[in-house]
C-alpha cells in the first residue's frame, strides 16, 4: 500500500530534471543524421514519462510511476526514471516503451504512462468544468446565463436539438448524457492534444476503440425487434437472398463503431503528423531559409487542427446518435424502413 502511494504521488509530483532523456527533437537535431520519423513517433507516441521541453543544457521531464504484475514474483512498483535511457531495474527494462522482463516472463503492465496521465487530467477538467456550470444554474435558475454557462449553454443546446433530437426522436433525453460525454471528451482532448509538450489522447487507437465499442454496446442493448428484423428479415428482400443479407447486415453493425474509431484516430494522428514533418524540414535541410516556410504552413495546419478538434468530436457524437437512433426507431409503415443502411438518417427524422 506504501509503494502504491508512493507512485501516485510520483504522478502528481512536479517536473524533475535529466540530463539525458530519450529521443528528444533537441537531442537529434545534435546528431549528425536527423531521423524525423524518430522523432514524429516519439511525440505521437505513448510513453512512460513526460517530456516537457528542452533547453540547451537540461530537459525537463516528469517519471511516472510503472506498476508491473509478474506471476509468482507479485506487484512492482517504481518511478519510470529507473527504465530511462535503456536502464535496468528490478529485472524491468523498456523495449520501445514497452515494459518487458529481462528473464522473458509474463508482465502485466497497469502503469500510468503518458496517455493515462492525461486522461485523468481531462477528466478532472471535465469535472471541474461542468460543476462550476451547474452550480451556476443552481443559483440563477432559470435567469440569463453568465460567464462560462453563457459559453456552454448554446453547444449543449445544439448537440440537444440538432443531434440527438433529429437522430433519435422521442427517446433523445436518455442518451443526452452520453451523447454530451463522448462529444465533450474528444473535444477537449483534441484540444489538450494541441498544446506543447501534450499527450496524443485521441490520437491513440486504443482510446477511439473503447469509445467505439462504448457506442456499440449502448446500440445494442437500446435496440428493439424492428432493429433485428431488419438485420435477419430485411424488408423487400426475397427469401433466397437472406443467407447473403444476413451476414451483410451483421458485418455492417461491426463496420459502424470501427469507423468511429479509425476515422478519430486517423483524422487527429494525420494532423500532428504533418505539423510536425514541416518542422522537421527545419533540420532535415540545416538551412534557417526554410524555417519560415515550414512554421508558416506548420502554424497554418496547427489553426485549421483547431476547427478538426470540433468537427471531429462533432461528427463522432452525430454518428453515434444516429446508430442510437435506428436502433430505437420504431416500426411505423413501409416507407420508413428504407432509411434502415449504414449513415441513412433514421426515418422519423425527416420529420423535424
């Protein structure tokens, strides 16, 4: 329990200073070759510390706690300043940023690396963020919005009307809080992602994956007999064509969340990407005529990530509703089923 608290409290400790960290812009633009994919996939990547910035004498980085179960050899944990620069400790080292035992046994590896850093991070801003607007609706009621309500008041509103009431109909307030989360959360994360020396959240496909599938699971357990009828008996279809429909529709209900998920983790890692190949020509050509060129178009597509930051988190909470919403869709008559395919608009929004 001591050494749980230990980590924790290296979680949240302030930046400490290295003298040689690990595959920093800094350290390769001193080497003779500058590797630019190097460097790319460091900053995109997940780790487990956090660099910060570099100076031309020190680096600030902040050593996350690593906690490591082995069978038969039980818990560990320590501070990752202990794995930097290839060490070995414990009998752990760092296989590109992958824990790993020196004697090849089976590690399960629950350490709070960068991206689980951040994550917390983001959601006590959630938290912190939301509550202040509640209380503030405590206090006025039903007055006029001020200060950060003011701000908050017209996205919740248009996610409300413009999504989830167009896509999902009558049933739309249940799904509100989700729908508000998941928008929210990717926003924010696409924000944080965008400040220097930030983590790549949104960027990392394991996080898309567990929205999608969060996504899925509400899909599914929300749906009713007119959703499954259509998947095993579509509509319109002859009898002799279902063993070919029927897989279709079933592969299609899979297709969906994985397209949430590869186009959030596409579209956010494309982005940092390309900002920073046009920082890297900086010091691919070691000529300071590029540099303006290349931080013009780097802050050019740093400004349009912005408006991705919204859009993507848009897009991702207008899909899902509509998913949520052609599983809820009730069966009215048969003009309605033919907006039953993968994107169509759930029939009983053509009505708003």
């Amino acid at each position: 329990m001591k050494r749980l608290l230990l980590a924790l409290f290296c979680l949240l400790s302030f930046s400490v200073y290295a003298n040689e960290p690990t595959a920093t812009t800094a350290e390769a633009t001193d080497k003779e070759e500058f590797s630019p994919g190097e460097m790319i996939l460091h900053h995109i990547g997940d780790s487990h510390e956090w660099h910060w910035f570099s100076t031309d004498n020190s680096h600030f980085t902040t050593y996350l706690p690593v906690i490591a179960f082995r069978p038969g050899q039980g818990l560990s944990v320590f501070s990752s300043r202990n794995l930097a620069e290839g060490k070995v400790y414990d009998g752990f080292k760092l296989e590109h940023e992958h824990l790993v035992s020196e004697d090849g046994s089976k590690v399960y590896d629950f350490s709070i690396t960068k991206n689980v850093a951040s994550l917390m991070l983001s959601a006590i801003l959630l938290v912190a963020v939301f509550t202040a607007v509640a209380r503030g609706y405590a206090k006025r009621g039903s007055g006029a919005p001020r200060g950060i309500q003011s701000f908050f008041e017209p996205i919740i509103v248009f996610i409300r009307d413009e999504v989830a009431k167009k896509s999902i109909g009558p049933k739309y307030e249940r799904y509100m809080p989700y729908l508000l989360t998941v928008f929210f959360f990717i926003w924010f994360n696409n924000l944080m992602g965008l400040l220097p020396g930030s983590a790549n959240l949104t960027g990392n496909i394991s996080v898309t994956l567990t929205l999608a599938l969060l996504t899925l699971l509400i899909t599914l357990f929300s749906s009713n007999k007119n959703y499954w009828h259509h998947i095993f008996a579509t509509p319109g279809v002859p009898k002799a064509l279902l063993p070919i429909m029927i897989p279709v529709e079933v592969i299609g209900i899979i297709v969906k969340p994985f397209s949430l998920m590869v186009r959030l983790f596409a579209n956010i890692t494309a982005g940092h990407i390309v900002t920073l190949s046009f920082i890297s020509l900086i010091f691919i050509f070691r000529n300071l005529g590029v540099a303006p060129v290349s931080l013009a178009f780097g802050l050019f597509i740093n400004t349009l990530e912005l408006m991705v930051a919204i859009l993507q988190a848009y897009i991702f909470t207008l899909l899902t509703a509509m998913y949520i919403g052609g599983a809820v869709e009730e069966h009215h008559d048969a003009d309605f089923q033919m907006g039953g395919g993968d994107g169509a608009e759930p029939a009983h929004a053509h009505g708003h």
